[in-house]
C-alpha cells in the first residue's frame, strides 16, 4: 500500500468529520459544501481502492490475507458515500453527525488496512 494515501485518506476523513461534527454542534444539517469535501474524500478512498487492485494484479499480498484485505478496501470506499446518503433522508444535526461518524469510521478503516497490509 501506499502509505502517503493512506494518510492522506485518513487525514482527509478527520476534517470532514471535525467539520460536520461543528456543523451538527450549531445545530445545522449537511449542506452542499458538506458533499463537495464528502466527493473529495471519496475520490481518495477510490484512489486507494484502485491502487490496492493494482497491487493484487501486479502479485504482491497482504500478510493477513486477501479476502479480509478486498473487503477491507471496499468498505473504505463505501464508508461516507453511504453515510452521505442517510444524511440526504435526515435533514437534522443528525444527519451531520452520521458523516461525521462515516468519516471517523474511514479514518479507522485505513489504520486497519495499513496493518492488513503489514507494510
């Protein structure tokens, strides 16, 4: 894996947490620019999926399997889409704090497969 996005998945998915987390904090719902930094993130946790199918077609392994590694990385990917998408149906600070959770979620998921890989 490519530890520089990993981090940068990571770090990006903590901003958009402490940012709509400030946003459910006043009390706001998710708003246009809460899913323009939601694209963004995703697009990293694509990039990351891409890269991780790359490196299985090119050979190399994770130390702790590839099963649990693929579902790993598509959990990644799908971890604030779908929290995204629950916030479109709760138009509340809740829907808020349901990306904020998505993005810590992925924040925890990268950590996870940064230790699958074994790097």
């Amino acid at each position: 894996m490519l530890v520089a996005l990993t981090v940068a998945v990571a770090v990006a998915a903590l901003a958009l947490a402490a940012w709509c987390g400030f946003a459910a904090y006043r009390d706001q719902p998710t708003k246009d620019w809460h899913f323009i930094g939601m694209a963004v993130v995703s697009l990293l946790a694509l990039a990351q999926l891409v890269v991780g199918i790359v490196l299985l077609a090119r050979g190399d392994r994770p130390e702790q399997g590839m099963t649990i590694f693929i579902c790993y990385l598509i959990g990644a990917f799908a971890a604030v889409p779908a929290a995204g998408f629950l916030s479109l149906a709760e138009r509340t600070r809740w829907g808020s704090v349901t990306v904020a959770a998505g993005a810590v979620v992925l924040a925890v998921l990268q950590v996870r497969l940064y230790d699958i890989w074994g790097s």
